[in-house]
C-alpha cells in the first residue's frame, strides 16, 4: 500500500523536530539545518514516502544523505527515530513550542519539568500564576515574570508594520495542520475542519479557524483549550459553542464545536466571508426560508449551496464578488461553472528559478534534480540581471557561461531545462538585457527590484515602457510588494495592463508566501484583458518548489482558468508561448 501524505507530514515533523531540538540545545547548528532542509525537501516533493523509497529516489532529493535517509526510513517505519528519543529525554511534551514561547533553554525547562512535571505551555503559564515556578532553582520573580510577559505577548512585528497582529498564509496553514494532529489525537474530537479566511487562502489572517466535530461539543471545546501549544484561553461561549484562544506565540485561534449533522452549514457560515453568507442569507429568504431550515437533516456543504438553486462554490471564491450570480448560472444549465479552475496538479514547469549563480542557495544541477523529483517536466533557470549587483547579478559574459553548465545539468539529469534571465526593469522603463541576448534566451521574466518610491507618474511611465518592449516578457512579482513589510508601488495598474494586453508577455502569479503577487482583485482585471498567467515558484532553494501551491491559490481566488496560464502546457508548447524573440536566428 503506497504511503498517504499523513504518513509524509509524519515524517516531516519529525524531522523538523530533532531539527529544533538540535538547535535549542546548542549542539550542532550544521545538523540542525540539514534536518530542517531534509523536511523542506521531502515537502518539496510531489512523491510519497514509497515512491521516494523505491529505487533510491530518496538520495536524489537535494540535501538528503545516506544517514538522513536512514533516519527517515526509520520514521516512516515505526512513526519515531531513537535520535528524537534521545534528544526528548527529560524534557517536556512540547519543549520546542515552551522554548519558543518563553525564550527559556531546553536545560531549565528540563529542571522545571523535573521539579513540577510540567509539560505543556497551558501548564507552565499555570505554574507561573500560582507560585509554583518561583519554588524551582534558577526561578526568581524576576525570571517568572519574563516567563509570563512572554507567554502573553502577541506577535511581534516590525515597527510601523500595518499588518500588526496577523499571519501569513503559508503559516496558518502549518499552524492549522499541526492543530489539527493534536486535535484528533484528543479522544473528545473526531473530526477537524479548517475554515474562515485561511480555508479561502486569503494572503494574511488575523486568525486561524477550526471547526471540531465531536458528539459532545462541551468536552470537545475544553480538549482543545488544553492542547499543549494553547497558552491563553481569551474566550469561552458554550452557547455558541465557540472557544477563542491564544497560542505560545500570541496567535489567536478559534475553535467552533458542531455535531456530525451540522458539519455541512457550520462549514457554509464558517467559511464565507460576510458578504458571501449574507448573500446567501438574502437568497434563501427569496426562497420563503433559511438556511437553517435548509440545514436540517444534515446536508453537506453541496446540498445546501444547490437547495439554494446553485452550483458548489469553490472555498477560494466565497468573497461575495459575483460568484452566487455565477453560481445560479452554472446550477440552471447544469453544469460546475469552476470545473476548469487551476490546480496545483495541473502545473508542469517550475518557472523563475534562482541559482548559487546569483542569490540562489542551489545549483543547477541540484535544481534540476529536486524539479524531477517534484515531478516537473521542465523548469527555467532565470537568475538576476547585472543591474541587480547586490543579488550576485550575471553580466553578458557570465549570461553566456551559464549556458554550458545548464546543458550539462540537463543532460545529466534528464529534465529540460530553459535557460533565461530575471531582468530588472530599469529607473526610465528599459529591460536589463542586452537586445543581441533576447535571441539566444528561452525565458525572459521583467521585475522591479530598486526604486519602488518613484511617484505614480514616474512608475506608470517606467512600467508601460516595459510591458511595450516588443519581446515577449513575463512581468514579474508586478507590484513589487511584500505582504506584511512592504506596499504595492504606486502606479496605475489598469494603464500598465492595457500596455501589456496591447504588447507580447505574461504576467507573473508569483508564490513566494512573502510577496503572492499579483493580488486577486488585479488578476481579475488582467483576466479580462486576456492576458495569459504563469503560476511562479521564485525559487531560491529547491524547498520553495512547493511555492507552486500559494501561486495556485491566488489564481484559484481571482477565478484563473487552466487555458489563461502558460505553465500547465508542454515543455516545448510553454518555450513557444514565451520565446522573447519572435524568430529564432541561427547561432
């Protein structure tokens, strides 16, 4: 029986366990990040933990050793690695979570678990609280209220950061599925659903939503306040069932509890935004009802969408943009308006990928191999242009060089490889590639990398001038922000769309957790002057392969069909798409 991915995340969060736990104790950083890069390049991978077993493929994968592997197949056999054993030995359940949270070293957490038996944060906040802390050695009242500033404190942000308080996607997603084991490893809760503005892959959450399914809601909400990474219970409400809490790190969760039958509208009402579930409030109100006489019996989530006369809406879409117009649309004539969305299974290239040539911390070869191991059929290597001197950028001649070791890497590895250039788009608009290069390229991706204070004039002049170069460019991360740390340039998006829409090129959906860039809401707008997509990785290691997954988010969010993005086609049918050149001269 091939492995599923619960036995993988197993794996992985052993891996990144032993990986903290070096860590923490101080013993050997080189060891910690090769455990830490070993489960990057496992959840990299598109292939189970069988499939990497058979034939070796295990060793293929960068960063991962004959003793790495040993301990991998050992976790994967017995769910445990005498290793993690060894390094647990004396400390509490969830040393790594209280060491994080507190600042405190594995060796007084040792003593205090020695001292009180204390394993969890819940536990140790308890002990703080009541004197119990000041009793252990080491332990003044100094230090017990550093302990408790600590637990309390929230996320901690960079000064003037207006995303104070919130979490990246990619995070809440880990925070979720980490949740979620500890959850049904309760007897109280039987099932775990993720739901709210994480489940619609919305870029950043203030907080992460969980739906517990269990029999009897009241021991199901009082299990999950007692998880051992919850530090501080803000909320209780047995009425509505529902439990705020507070992790180690000051990241808030919610916990709604239901029974089996109510599953499917908990996940309706949970789920959508406000405008979303109000709109299907008003609809089924049209209808002479609502949606909890709708609700009773039990439906799914299915069900209750088509007694309201319309076609499953996609979690992604559930924004209140149109999509129950289009919903009512797709149930009348019968068919799944969003059948043809992307999906992260339907992308063949890894596209915008970086090498120890420039800011990569991965060579060619090493990144050809990992994109086969992932599954890919081809990838593009596009490292910095010159003008990007801070990034290790290539110039003409170094371009030129670069060519051999692909060729040698692609015939090695037996992946294809397009070879292309990340070329910044200069201060008055210009494309950083010598003109005679575009011709000898496959892939030319077009970004902002300096001057993004122009004012909007300036950097709508720049911008346009580069979408009317006359090759063919993939504008890359457009608006050149970073989610939490930096805002979209200032420019008229719609005059710089209309240059590219009137020109040769694509626009980048770009992956990087930090930047998913395009937004939603300018996808959109580029999807209605046909422009096609590429869903990019950014890739600076082989571990942000799996960044394919929150670039298919966001195109999921903004409606992306498989036919708008180029990336989905053959390695030979994408090279044609993207060709810089119009025609090929001989060499």
């Amino acid at each position: 029986m091939k492995a599923s991915m619960a036995d993988r995340t197993l794996v992985v969060a052993r891996l990144r366990e032993i990986g903290d736990l070096l860590d923490l104790a101080g013993k050997d950083a080189f060891r910690a990040r090769a455990y830490a890069n070993g489960a990057r390049a496992l959840e990299a991978s598109r292939l189970t933990i069988d499939e990497l077993l058979e034939g070796g493929r295990l060793l293929a994968l960068p960063g991962i050793g004959r003793g790495l592997a040993k301990i991998i197949e050992e976790i994967h056999a017995t769910g445990d690695s005498g290793l993690a054993r060894e390094l647990r030995r004396g400390l509490p359940t969830d040393a790594v979570a209280m060491a994080r949270a507190t600042g405190l070293g594995l060796a007084p957490l040792r003593v205090v678990h020695e001292a009180l038996g204390v394993s969890s944060l819940h536990e140790l906040r308890a002990a703080a609280e009541d004197g119990r802390l000041l009793r252990v050695k080491g332990f003044g009242h100094k230090k017990v209220g550093k302990v408790l500033a600590s637990i309390a404190r929230g996320p901690t942000r960079a000064p003037g950061d207006d995303a104070a308080g919130t979490v990246l996607l990619h995070e809440a997603l880990d925070v979720a599925a980490s949740l979620e084991d500890m959850l049904l490893a309760t007897e109280a809760i039987h099932r775990v659903r993720l739901v709210g503005s994480v489940r619609r892959r919305v870029e950043l959450s203030r907080d992460i939503d969980l739906v517990l399914v269990a029999p009897d809601t009241g021991a199901a909400l009082e299990a999950a306040t007692r998880l051992a990474r919850v530090a501080v219970v803000d909320a209780l409400s047995r009425e509505e069932r529902r439990v705020r809490v507070r992790l180690g790190d000051g990241m808030p969760v919610d916990f709604v509890a239901c029974e089996a039958p109510e599953v499917g509208i908990t996940l309706v009402r949970e789920t959508g935004s406000v405008a979303h579930v109000a709109a299907l409030e008003a609809r089924a109100l049209g209808r002479g009802t609502t949606l909890e006489a709708i609700a009773r019996g039990g439906p799914g989530e299915a069900s209750i969408y088509a007694a309201l006369g319309l076609a499953f809406v996609t979690p992604e879409l559930r924004e209140g943009q149109g999509e129950i117009e289009e919903a009512a649309r797709g149930f009348a004539e019968g068919r799944d308006p969003w059948d043809d969305l992307v999906r992260e299974t339907d992308v063949r290239g890894l596209v915008h990928c970086h090498t120890t040539w420039s800011d990569g911390r991965s060579s060619i070869e090493e990144m050809a191999a990992a994109a086969k191991a992932w599954g890919a059929s081809y990838l593009t290597i596009t490292d910095h242009s010159a003008a990007a001197h801070y990034a290790g950028g290539l110039d003409r001649e170094r371009l030129v060089r670069q060519a051999d070791e692909i060729a040698a890497a692609e015939e090695k590895v037996g992946i294809q490889i397009l070879r292309g250039t990340e070329a910044d788009i200069l201060a008055d608009g210009r494309i950083d590639c010598p003109e005679d290069l575009f011709e000898r390229l496959d892939v030319v991706v077009a970004s902002l990398h300096a001057r993004h204070k122009q004012d909007e004039d300036e950097m709508t002049r720049r911008l346009v001038r580069a979408m009317q170069a006359p090759v063919f460019k993939i504008w890359g991360h457009p608006l050149g922000r970073l989610v939490r740390s930096r805002p979209p340039v200032a420019c008229r998006v719609e005059e710089v769309l209309d240059a590219l829409a009137a020109s040769r090129g694509a626009i980048e959906i770009n992956g990087d957790p930090r930047r998913l860039d395009l937004p939603p809401e300018w996808i959109r707008a580029a999807r209605a002057r046909g422009i096609p997509f590429v869903l990019s990785v950014d890739a600076h290691a082989v571990a942000d392969f799996r960044n394919v997954r929150w670039a298919t988010a966001m195109a999921r969010r903004a409606g992306v069909r498989r036919s708008e993005v180029l990336n989905v086609k053959s390695a030979a049918a994408f090279a044609r798409a993207v060709r810089p050149a119009p025609e090929r001269r001989a060499a």
